[in-house]
C-alpha cells in the first residue's frame, strides 16, 4: 500500500506492506527529493523503493518544510527539520522490529540528530559531511541573505555531476536512462532552502548545544563511493566523522561517485543498506 500525506506543511510518501517488519526513512539530497534517487525506474523496471519492500522494509521518502512536495518553507535549521523527522514517525502506529533513518551528503546532520532522538535506533548515512570553519565564518561562495536555493536539473547535470563528480572515476557508471527517470519525478527544476548547503560548512559553528554526541548504542553505517567527490576533497570532514562515530560501520562502493544510487552499482548500496537495517 502506498499513501501520500501532509503534516504541517512537510510531505512524506509511505510505501508499507503488513508482513514489514522494519522501516526506512529517507531523506533528501541538497536540492533533491529522495524520490529523485530512490523511486527513479531501474533498467529492470523496478525502482529502488521496489527492493526495499521485497526485503522487508517499509518506506518513507520525506520531503521536509522547502523541498519538494512540502507545502511551506522556513529557512534552514537542522534542529528544526530533526524535529520534523520526529514529527511524522510519531503518526506510524505499526510496531516495528527496526526503525532506521537516511541521510545523504547534506542531510546526515538532521539524519544524526533524528536519530538520536529515541525513535530510531539505526543511523545509515551516504557521504557523511561534517566540516568546520574557525568562528561561524560563512563559506564567501555562499550568500546568507538568499532563502531559496533554485536549481535547474541541466546545470545540476553538466556542473556538479558531469564537470565534478563525473570526473574523479576513471569511466562514468550511471546507469542507462537515469536522467530520463529522474526528470519524471523532479521536472527540469525545483527548489530547496539555501542554508542547507551552508549548513555542513558551519556544523561546529551554530547549535553548540546541539552538537551531535557519539552513542554506541545507536549503530551507525557510513557508505561512500570509492571515487566520493564529498569524500576525497574533503578528507579532513570525513576524518572528523570517523573520530565522532568511532564505532561506526563502513562500506565503500567500487567504481561509483557522491551518487551511487543512479549508478550501475547502486545495488551494492542498497544491499548494504538491506543488510544493516535487519542485523
């Protein structure tokens, strides 16, 4: 069964069948909702969300306040959007063996915080960023004054995938059709808060108080492509997420970039992703 809801302005598609018995919260990208990477059709015909079920897991693709399908915009505060998270597994009624929360590149700091916040009690993160800037100096690449961050899928494809991305593995992976997959669920552009990407930069910066704390008793699994743009030109903010999570799990994915899910790899992703969620 699959339903569409709305709470307080956030969105979240719920894909459950009765015999699931864990479930997976996945969250979205920079500037993309998570059904971009995860509801897009394989070459199979299948989608990801497709595999998760079959294995198991039940499914929620979140879009929080400014992403998306929600319904209202706030600027950017990882507390809040944690919050937000908090707010829509607080509805499930279906008792679960596992509970797990995703979080990729710029979400793993409201990834982390939701999942510190008693109901989950697994952590997946994809390209985890923690990085540090002396005194809450803002990145001079990014202007604090804006709000919306509008993103149009062509310049997302030829700058950040083709001219970064793209060019650290020595032959691009994707898999056949991805970008025509994608745009059927995202359209040529949309929309996100600004501040998310500054976010990441200041993590040390803002909320001292809500820094996140290191809990061995909440497992944590950190997956990153072998060729990660995020990882290898920011080996200092990786370093600093090892030493935060020390008992963290980790699985690289061969041959893949920052966006393994649309590579032809994917499924080693999501297999680690399968295998974590029901040890």
């Amino acid at each position: 069964m699959v339903t569409e809801h709305h709470l307080n302005g956030t969105y979240y598609k719920y894909y459950q069948s009765e015999g699931n018995s864990n479930l997976l919260v996945l969250l979205p990208g920079q500037s993309l909702t998570p059904r971009a990477f995860w509801e897009f059709k394989l070459p199979d015909g299948s989608t990801h969300v497709d595999y998760f079920m079959k294995a198991g897991v039940d499914v929620i693709l979140f879009d929080p306040h400014g992403y998306g399908k929600s319904t209202v915009f706030k600027n950017y505060n990882r507390i809040e959007y944690a919050n937000q998270i908090t707010a829509v597994v607080n509805q499930m009624i279906k008792p679960y063996e596992n509970k797990v929360v995703f979080g990729f590149s710029t979400s793993t700091a409201p990834a982390l915080i939701a999942g510190h916040n008693g109901y989950f009690n697994k952590i997946i993160v994809h390209s985890p960023l923690i990085r540090q800037r002396p005194n809450g100096q803002f990145f001079p690449d990014y202007e604090i004054s804006k709000q919306v961050m509008e993103v149009d899928f062509e310049s997302l494809l030829e700058n950040r995938i083709k001219n970064i991305s793209d060019k650290l593995i020595p032959q691009s992976n994707k898999i056949a059709g991805w970008i025509d997959s994608v745009k059927q669920i995202s359209g040529q552009s949309w929309k996100a808060p600004y501040q998310t990407a500054q976010d990441i930069m200041t993590y040390y910066c803002f909320y001292r108080k809500h820094d996140i704390q290191s809990n061995p008793n909440i497992p944590v699994l950190r997956i990153v492509g072998e060729y990660d743009v995020e990882i290898k030109s920011s080996p200092v903010c990786d370093n600093r997420f090892k030493q935060m999570f020390p008992h963290h799990k980790s699985v690289v994915i061969p041959n893949s970039t920052h966006f393994s899910m649309w590579e032809n790899n994917s499924n080693l992703t999501r297999d680690a992703m399968i295998k974590f969620i029901g040890e």
